[in-house]
C-alpha cells in the first residue's frame, strides 16, 4: 500500500514516514522544504533501511500533485504553515497556503479516485476551551489565523464528505507534539527563531540561544503560565499509523491525540533540565496575542476507534529531545 504523504520531510511528517516504513507501507513523499530539509530522507534510510520517493513540490501545484499520488492508495496531509504568532503577522499567506493548498490537494485526489484522508489538525479548533479535558463535542472556534485555517479545513472536508460518501476522513487534531527519534537521528529542526517551546529550551540548553522567553506569567494555572498537553511525536506518528489502518471504518471523524495531561511551561522546562543537568535561563514577557491559559485532551475517543492512546511521559519527551538536539546541534545544517 503506497501512501502520498505532503510534507513529509517536517518533523511529525518524517516521524511518521519512519513509523509507516518499518510497518511495511510504501511512502511517497512531497514536501516543497520550506521548513524541512532534504537530508532528513538520508537519516529515514538509516533509521528504516529503506528510502521513500521524494518529489519536491508546493501543495497549490495541482497538476504535480495528480501526476504524482498516481498508485497511491492514500493521503495523509501534513503540509502547511504552522506558527500561531507568525499567523497574527501574515494572515493572508497562511489562508492562501493552507486553505487553497488543500483545495489543490483534493483536486488532485479525486482527479486520481483517491479517497482516504488522514488530516493533520489541532486542539487550536477548539478556541479557549470552555471546559477542560477537551472531547471532540467541544465547541469550536479559533483564537489566531493559524487555528482557523485548520477550523476552515475541517469544515471544508466535512463537507465533501457530506456530498461524497466515497470517502473516509481522519481529522487528527494534535496537542503539542514534542520529543524527537530515539537515535537521535530526525527531530525538530524549525527555521530562523523556534516558535515552538521545546526547540527553543533545547537551542537554550545547547548555546545557540541565551534565553528562553516565557509568554506571560499570570495565567490562572499552577505557576501562571500557559498549561498545554504535551505528547510525544513518535506517539503521534503511530495515531497516524493507526488511522489509516481504521480509515475504513471511518466516515469523518475528528479524533483527539494527546495525553490527557497537561503541563505548564516552567514544568516542562525543570523536566528538561533535568534531563540536560543544565540550568535554563528564562525571562518573563507579557502574554502572546492569541495564546490561551490550559489545554489538555480527552483522548477517549482515539482508544475506541484507533486502538490508540500514548505511551511516552514528559520525561521521554524531553530525553528523546535532548539527545536529539546534544547529537544536532544545528539541526540539519
């Protein structure tokens, strides 16, 4: 079974290529490396012992697209623009790539009779939660561009599904993927200043950055600030895994992958320092446009349709991510 991954060379895309590989699924990457980079196909070798097909395109090229899932059985859709702050800045790209680009991609889907979609989505759907776990019954709203696009997504392929029950659709709405690759060969690598915490606290930790900026302190949570659940990527590779291997079953569903644990920001950074035995410098700044108090999963619903649910704590989280930044680095460069 062959599987046409966009994005493929990012971070969760390539956790999940290595995941799809060893279970002894075909891959076909397409991933324009605007926030990835080529040598990660070399280190997915290493790691699997087998190389998947890469074709460098952007996601609103149609017609590359339908020539090149020709055999492939599947999609899963990682690609886009993913930073909540950089999405306030530049709201017009991120709708023109993420709205437009998986136009694009269903096009060229049913251009080839491909009907089976796993999407990658986000608890930012879910808005500044009204009550907490988060299920998927939550209300949904969005709180930057960057979520909505993904809200606008989801009720987009609800809709084609709607006027097409050919197909099955997993709309995979991810916590806060963390961590890297046991070897320490694939993990987080993100372009220019990290918008993500743990890259950041690992650049902290391994010189490349002075200090890490904590985004508000006043938060009604443990230490006041921002509590996020927290999973770690191989964990959410394998719901991947497991959505595809239920695609079948599935008319469009939204599914929960997360822990169901949350932690606050200066948590995560003892954890790590932990790991590190190294002290983290910090400094306090007023809270980020967008960014809301807690969020964790009700992750119930994966359990029961998948056969899903994670298996790594924070601590796995942050040694994975660790020795994946102490062997890189500079990332891939």
């Amino acid at each position: 079974m062959k599987i046409f991954i966009t994005g493929g060379m990012g971070y969760i895309g390539s956790h999940t290529c290595v995941e799809l590989l060893n279970s002894g699924y075909e891959v076909m990457i397409y991933d324009n490396l605007s926030n990835s980079n080529v040598k990660v196909l070399e280190r997915i070798k290493v790691i699997t012992g087998k190389e998947p097909v890469f074709i460098q395109g952007d996601i609103r090229d149609e017609e590359l697209m339908a020539t090149s899932m020709d055999g492939c059985s599947a999609v899963i859709h990682f690609a886009g623009l993913k930073a909540v702050g950089e999405s306030s800045q530049i709201p017009i790209e991120y709708y023109d790539n993420n709205i437009n680009g998986t136009l694009c991609l269903l096009r060229a889907m049913k251009k080839n009779s491909i009907y089976n979609l796993v999407f990658s989505s986000s608890a930012t759907v879910y808005g500044d939660p009204l009550y907490l776990p988060l299920d998927e019954n939550h209300p949904l709203s969005a709180t930057n561009p960057y979520g909505r696009t993904k809200l606008f997504i989801e009720e987009i392929l609800r809709d084609v599904y709607t006027s097409d029950k050919n197909w099955h659709i997993a709309l995979l709405r991810y916590f806060n993927p963390i961590g890297a690759h046991s070897s320490g060969l694939i993990g987080e690598s993100p372009n220019g200043i990290p918008n993500n915490l743990l890259p950041y606290i690992s650049q902290v930790a391994v010189g490349k950055r002075e200090s890490l900026s904590v985004w508000g302190d006043d938060y009604d949570t443990v230490d006041g600030t921002g509590v996020r659940d927290y999973i770690h990527v191989v964990d959410l590779a394998m719901g991947h895994l497991k959505a595809l291997e239920n695609i079948a079953s599935l008319g469009c569903e939204a599914i929960n992958l997360g822990t169901g644990n949350g932690y606050s920001v200066l948590e995560v950074l003892r954890a790590f320092e932990k790991t590190c035995n190294k002290n983290i410098p910090y400094k306090i700044e007023s809270r980020r446009v967008g960014d809301i108090s807690s969020c964790h999963a009700n992750a119930k619903k994966a359990k029961e349709l998948l056969e899903w649910s994670a298996t790594k704590n924070i601590n796995d989280m942050c040694s994975d991510g660790w020795n994946w930044q102490s062997k890189n680095p500079n990332g891939y460069e």
